[in-house]
C-alpha cells in the first residue's frame, strides 16, 4: 500500500518536473510555418536548412534541433536536413490556413508607385539580413516566451491574403487587436537588432534572441528602444498603433527560425 501511494508520489513529481522544463521548447507542428523540435544524437554538432544554420539547443541532457519551417514548404512533403552526421528527414502535414479578403482605401498599398516599391525593396532588403544572421545565444535553455501585450489573439498566421481583391503574400505574423498606446513588452530576452519606420509594417522593432531566433513587431505609435540595446522579458519595448498597411490599430507579432517565418504562438506554452 505504501509502496503504490511513493510510486504515485513519484510519477506526479515526474509529470510536473516534465511539464515544466518542456514548456521551455517551442510546440511540435510540422507544417508550413510551423516548427520541428527534433531529437539528435550527441555527436550531432550542426544541422543545415538550405544553407542555413539551424538552432540547436538541450533540456535535460538531451539535444534537440529547433527547426523553423517556411510557410513556403511543401504541404504534406518531405524536408531534408544535413548534419555533420547522417542527413535528417522531415515529414509534414498539410494544414487549413484560412484565406482573409481585406479591403484598403488606400490604393497604395495594394499597388504601390515605383518609388514606392523601390523604397519597399530595399527595407526587405534590410529585414532579410536580419532574418538571415545567426548569433551565439545567451541562453542555455531554450527561451520561454510571454505574450508581448495584452488582447484577444486572433487566428491569423500563415492567412492567405487579398487586397482588395488581388493576392498578396501569406500573413507572416500574428496580429492582435490592441488600443493605440498600449504597452508592448519584450516576450522573452534578446539584443534589439533593428528599429525602422516601413512602408508596409510601419513602426517596428526586430529583436535577436540568439542562433536566428528573431522576433519583429509592427505597425507602433512609439519605439521605445533603440539598436544595440540589451532587453529582458516584460520590459516594455514600445506601444501599440496603426503605422503602415493596417486597417485598424493592432500589434503584429512575427517570429522568425532559420530565415523561415513562424506561428509565434508555437512560443508560448500551451496553458
Ligand atoms: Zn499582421
């Protein structure tokens, strides 16, 4: 009888121990935009993803690689990895993106004029370096992740987008409605990289959470932060607003793994 009640005390403390160290890994979803948290074997030093560094991290005295998978991947399909070891595959899942039809007033941004663009380009430009750097973390578990403001978090990653009719790029972030001058906080440390006022994201701020794990937030009435500053989790980063192509005040949230856009909400712990 005693035996049996130590065993359940046991397994209980096994569930929590689990539970809580787990929470500290970003969610398994292998799908377009999703991320893959994949076991390795020690003598596994690096993983590549088209030529790109993949994220590798430990919990509990395991390895794992933290995948990031573009929305651009094909449904259903395979992705390979290559290691220093054997190469890695990836199967993954279709999923049901929904499609949004959003109707602007301002005609600008469905077809913007040929400075426009140019001016467009070149930010993209300067975003992609960023998503494409790969620094040495400051952490040795994995990130946990907050919510960077308060509101309903709408189901909007990876939405198949028209403009006024015309199909435009998938929606690379999570948008969650907010009042303007609402504070946004930093969901988990990092090393602001970039501060930038865009044509389509308007206000925004890229913060480096170490080995490509970037986190970007748009459309602010304010930056409080500035290029090189350090952040910790909760600190307050900047406000809500509606700068850029919005239709409505409201925070998105992108997070961005190897180069390839992310659910961000694969980051916060499922309560
Ligand atoms: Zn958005």
């Amino acid at each position: 009888m005693q035996k049996s009640i130590l065993k359940n005390v046991f397994y209980c403390c096994a569930l929590i121990y689990s539970a809580q160290t787990l929470a500290q890994l970003p969610q398994d979803s292998r799908r377009p935009g999703g991320i893959a948290v994949i076991p390795l074997a020690s003598e596994v030093q690096n993983v590549q993803y088209q030529n790109h560094p993949v994220l590798i991290t430990q919990e509990n005295g395991q390895k794992y690689a933290v995948l990031g998978i573009p929305l651009s991947a094909p449904s259903s399909g395979q992705i390979q990895l290559t290691t220093n070891q054997q190469p890695i595959s990836i199967q993954l899942h279709s999923y049901p993106y929904a499609e949004q039809h959003i109707t602007l007033k301002n005609q600008d941004f469905v077809s913007p004029s040929p400075e426009q663009l140019a001016r467009y380009q070149h930010e993209a430009k300067e975003q992609n370096t960023i998503y494409q750097s790969f620094t040495t973390s400051q952490w040795q578990h994995f990130p946990k992740f907050i919510r960077p403001t308060q509101g309903k978090f709408s189901n909007s990653f990876g939405r198949k987008r028209f403009f006024n009719g015309e199909e435009r790029a998938p929606h690379s972030g999570l948008d969650i409605p907010a009042p303007i001058g609402q504070k946004v906080v930093a969901p988990a440390n990092g090393i602001v990289v970039g501060t930038a006022n865009y044509f389509f994201n308007g206000n925004t701020i890229l913060i480096d959470h170490g080995q490509g794990l970037i986190s970007m937030f748009c459309h602010l009435s304010k930056i409080k932060v500035h290029p090189g500053q350090i952040v910790h989790q909760g600190e307050e980063i900047g406000l809500v607003g509606k700068t850029g192509r919005v239709t409505g005040p409201h925070l998105h949230w992108g997070m961005s793994l190897n180069d390839a856009r992310v659910d961000p909400q694969l980051f916060l712990s499922s309560e």
